[in-house]
C-alpha cells in the first residue's frame, strides 16, 4: 500500500495498492491553503483504504516554493512517524504516465504546468521506458508564458491544471522496483523563493 501526496497544482493524496490500483484519493484544487486541507484530505484517504502504508510517494515538483514544501514535509513526516520509506517523483511523471495510459499510441508530448508570475513549468517526454516510466527527454525548464509557443514550436503540449496523484503512486512503485531515483531530495522549484535570509546585522558606531 502507498500512499502518494503532491502539492505542486493544489493538494491531492492518493492509496494504490501493489498493482498500481487506485484504493482511494481526495483532493483539493485551491492552488493555497495547502496547510488548511491537506491534514483532512490524509484522513479521508485512509479512511477509505486503510493505514497499513509501506511506502509513501512525495511528488517533488515543479511548483512554488511554500506549496510544495508543505506536502513534501507532509510526505516525510508520516514516513518518519510509521518508519517507512519515502520515494522522490517529479510531478510531471505522474502526469505523464496519466496522458500514456489514456493514449498510449501518442508520440512526444509535453507536460505544461502554471508556474504562476506569467510562466509555465516544461518537460518533454516520449513513451515507457523499459520500467514502465515515463521517459524525460528533456529536463524541466522555467518558460513565460508568452513564449511557450515558441520553446513548444509545434509540439503536442498537454497544460495540466490537477495532478492524477494516483498515477505518481504507480510511477514511484516502478521506480522503487527497478531502484532507481528519479529526483533528489531537493524540490523543484525552478525559481528561488521570495524570502531571503537577513544578512548581519550593521554594526552602529558610538
């Protein structure tokens, strides 16, 4: 049983069981508040599908700093009260495994996210690989929105506005199956947050 928790486009968790199969989700698509709702959305899932949870899937992004610091610290908060792991998954992946198992036949694509601040987070992807992942042909970048089209340049651009946390769930399954990482333990955030530590205090002479 794993549980799957992603704050980059609102709040969403998801239960699969060992197969990939949804057991229960919830879900919130207010882009804040993610501090508000994500402590009931946690409870209502286990309700559904039961706690006994093995692995927990933290989709890592990309998206703005506080959202995603606050599912990610969610994430690894139960894995550390239940003593289990905790699998890293850009959040693109879960989109991308989503669109290719509604579309399998689909050629290259690419995953648009709003970034906020009039830009749009990328990635490109084609096909599985040999692990049933999604395969990353280029690595997210940070675009404006009014160049999109032009970084895009005809590509099948799929903007995504809510996450399929369950299809995260499944990727990090595959992933933890073929040990491999697909991030780090750093989100993505594409941009750094507004809030900068205070430099030293100025010395006042007498």
């Amino acid at each position: 049983m794993i549980l799957a928790v992603d704050t980059s486009l609102g709040t969403a968790v998801a239960i699969v069981d060992a197969d990939g199969r949804r057991r229960a989700d919830a879900s919130s698509p207010d882009a804040l508040g993610h501090a508000e709702v994500i402590g009931t959305l946690l409870q209502q899932a286990l309700a559904e599908a039961g706690d006994e949870i093995t692995h927990v899937v933290a989709g890592m992004g990309p998206g703005p700093f506080t959202g995603l610091r606050i599912g990610i610290a969610t994430a690894r908060a139960f894995a550390l009260g239940r003593g289990i792991g905790v699998i890293a998954v850009p959040s693109h992946f879960g989109a991308a495994l989503s669109i290719l198992e509604d579309n399998p036949e689909i050629g290259t694509f690419a995953i648009v996210t709003d970034a906020r601040r009039r830009e749009v987070a990328i990635s490109v992807f084609r096909g599985l690989d040999a692990d049933g992942i999604p395969h990353l042909k280029s690595e997210t970048v940070l675009v404006p929105r009014t160049g999109a089209e032009a970084y895009l340049d005809g590509l099948d651009a799929r903007e995504v506005t809510s996450l399929d946390v369950a299809a995260l769930g499944r990727v990090g399954i595959r992933a933890a199956r073929a040990g491999r990482d697909l991030a780090g333990a750093e989100p993505l955030y594409l941009r750094q947050p507004d809030v900068t530590m205070p430099g030293a205090p100025k010395r006042v002479g007498l």
